[in-house]
C-alpha cells in the first residue's frame, strides 16, 4: 500500500486558534508580542511601505502547478499534466513592466520544453541540468537548451539502467517495501516529493513519500547512497545548506538533520531532531548561509530554527495564516509562505535585533491555495533606501502570479501588529 503524506491539500482546520497552536515555550516569549491574526492581516495590508504590486499572471498547465524554478531571466514550471513549461524572459518582463499598475496576461507566452510520463512534483536547477521529481518514483534529468524556443533533452532517468542492473546482481541490494514485495535500494517506490542540489553542484538529494533520502553524484547520476526509513512517515521537503548538512521534513512532524561523513565520504548520518510542529512539515527554506531554517507546517506556523553546523534552536514561530503552509522560499533577509488560505506572507528578518520579523506584505489575488513558491532579487539601481524581489506563487487553479516586492532598508520602526 502506497505511503501518502498526511495532511493533503488543503489542510482545513478549525476557526479557533485553539487548535494546531505549537506549544508555548517555542513562541517568540520575550523577544515577540504574538498580534491576533485581525490585527496581523490588517497591519500588513495597510502599511505605506509595504510596497508590493501583481505584475503579471500566467496561465498555461491544465492541471495544478506543482513546482516552479528559476533559472537566469526565465522561469520553469511542472504540473500534474505533466509537462514542464518554459517562460523565456519573465525577470526581464517583469523588471519593465514595474511602472505599470496592471498586471499583464496576454503576451507573456510558454512553450512545452519536457514531457514526462508521470505527474511533475518538484523541480531544480543545476548548471545545465534541470532535474525533475516525478509521482511514479523516478527523477528525470532534461538537459537546458540555450535556445529559447527548443525542447529539452532527456539526458537520464534516475535510476539509470545501469544503477537498476548492477543493484539486480546482488541479493543483499533488495530491500523490503511491501509485506510480500521487494525492490533494490537504488529505487523510490513512491512519489519523490522534494530535490535539493549540494552547494557545489556534485550531489542531488531527493526524498520521498517511501520514508527514503537518497544522494546521487551529479557526474555519472549514480546513487551513492539510500538512507531507508529516515522518518516515521512520508518525507516531503529536504534543504541542504552551504556547509552540507541536509534537513528533511515529514508528515511525522519532525525535521531531521543529517550530516555528511569525513574523508571526502557520502554517507549521512543522522545529527540532531527537530521537534516543536503538532503536525505534518511541508516545506523548508535555510537562508543563503545556513544560520537560519524555516519549516513550514499543516498547523499554519513557520517556525524559525537558528544556530546552523547542524545544531539549531526554536527561536520563534511566525503566525497569520489561517491554513496549512505548504511551500516557502527564502532569499536574502526574506523569506516568504504560501498557505492553504489563498495568501503569500513576505516576511523580513531584522539586522540588529536578533529573532525579529516584520510582515511586508501579504499578496493576494490567488483563486486556490498555493502550492508553489520561490523567490528572486531584483537590482534596483543602487537604491539605498530600498530594494526588491520577485516572487513567483503557483496555485490549484493552474495560474502562476509574479510580485514585486519593495524591500525599505532599513526596516521599518516597531509598530503594533508586527513582530518585533
């Protein structure tokens, strides 16, 4: 029986705030006065610099879209309909349309660069390679086309033929998945939820609904090792740091951190346990350096870690949304949440005063919940008094919106309703 997540989407829970609080000790304490949501939603909604605009809404997957990456000036998306879409030069669109109050839908056109054979869930990009999760437990590898309008190439389906023959020749490689089934360790036998690429671009980690991580070499896509049962129930987030350490989150409300050995080995081994969700992870973010991990959760809280090399502390939760969190994206001081409710928060992290967050923004327009996020800066000529970044939301509903976002540096003075 296959190994679904709990908490599918949308997570509805109940109006009062009763329910799927975390608990007490892992609030912002003396650092953060925890605004009701009312006053939360209508501070962030209200504030003059809070400078955030809908530029452009694009539409072209029949189905959902599942994941969007970045890559240069363009963007990717995937979508249960299985293919994966190209949109040529939305930064560069985006950037000059930033005067405009409207948002445009009409010119800005994709075109089908990858068919798989099996409903999209997550994307990443390295180098050359665009890799891409699949629902049937593979992960396919399409190599970049430096034409805008040619198709990618199909490079490997991991794992590769050769990865399958080898692990068949030797009996200890099988390993049980099913009461009366068997597979070897190089596959996933379900859905492959998440990838996160290493730093330096050699390893490829994936997770997946089976409870497995896996690390494959980016060089030759051989899967160097498979960590069976990493969690107590399906996996659907991994991020790896700078420093290597990778972090997963489960639908068993835990993030594990898991550390690389010495010597130049691949082997991972489990560091610490992260336990402050009341229920399932969904996503996770680290900042550009690894001090700060953000999880994300059906109990509608991010909850920010701080510590990094593996060892992190709950310093805090950042609250508003009124469902499930199901995707974040963090870049720079920002890190940004989509939720079940229809909404993207912006939040910033504060320079000087350790632990503290302001709400920019809160970007609506969205007709289903958002499964989708990432994020990207925008150079703004040498403004020293604010920046900004794009932040491109995928929905149920199939649509693909891009925000710009107006960052004031330095942040705004403490006011009510925000945390600080």
């Amino acid at each position: 029986m296959s190994l679904a997540p709990h908490c599918a989407i949308p997570c509805h829970v109940d109006d009062d705030d009763s329910t799927h609080l975390l608990p007490q000790s892992i609030s912002l304490s003396s650092q953060l006065s925890l605004p009701s949501l009312r006053s939360l939603d209508s501070c962030a909604e209200t504030l003059p610099y809070s400078l955030h605009r809908c530029i452009a809404t694009l539409r072209a997957h029949s189905s959902y879209v599942s994941a969007i990456a970045v890559h240069g000036e363009s963007v990717y998306s995937g979508s249960p309909d299985q293919e994966i879409r190209l949109w040529p030069c939305v930064h560069l669109d985006s950037a000059s349309s930033s005067s405009s109050s409207t948002p445009r839908t009409d010119h800005l056109t994709s075109l089908t660069v990858a068919a798989a054979k099996s409903p999209v869930k997550s994307l990443v990009v390295a180098g050359d390679n665009l890799f891409s999760s699949h629902q049937d437990g593979k992960i396919c590898v399409w190599q970049i086309n430096r034409s805008e309008r040619q198709h990618c190439k199909l490079k490997a389906v991991l794992p590769t033929q050769k990865d399958r023959f080898l692990s068949l020749l030797v009996p200890e490689n099988y390993v049980q998945v099913r009461r009366h089934k068997k597979r070897t360790w190089v596959h996933h036998v379900d859905a492959v939820s998440s990838l996160a690429v290493s730093h330096d671009g050699a390893l490829l980690y994936s997770v997946s609904w089976d409870r497995a991580l896996k690390v494959w070499r980016t060089s030759d896509f051989k899967c160097m090792e498979s960590v069976a049962g990493a969690h107590q129930d399906a996996i659907n987030a991994v991020a790896v740091s700078r420093d290597g350490h990778v972090y997963t989150g489960s639908a068993d409300a835990r993030i594990n951190v898991w550390r690389r050995g010495g010597d130049g080995g691949t082997k991972h081994s489990l560091v610490q346990t992260l336990e402050r969700h009341r229920s399932a992870v969904n996503a996770l973010a680290l900042s550009a350096d690894g001090s700060v991990l953000y999880s994300g959760a059906c109990d509608r809280s991010v909850v920010v870690w701080e510590g990094g090399g593996g060892r992190m502390e709950a310093t805090g939760a950042l609250r508003g949304h009124r469902r499930a969190i199901l995707c974040l994206a963090a870049v720079g001081r920002v890190v940004c949440s989509g939720s079940a409710d229809r909404t993207v928060r912006v939040w910033k992290r504060g320079v000087l005063q350790k632990g503290c967050y302001w709400c920019l923004a809160v970007l609506e327009g969205h007709g289903g919940p958002i499964k989708s996020l990432t994020a990207a800066p925008v150079v703004d000529g040498g403004s020293s008094s604010s920046s900004s970044c794009l932040v491109l939301s995928g929905d149920l509903e199939g649509e693909i919106k891009v925000w710009r976002v107006s960052i004031p540096h330095p942040p705004p003075p403490p006011v009510e309703g925000i945390f600080c």
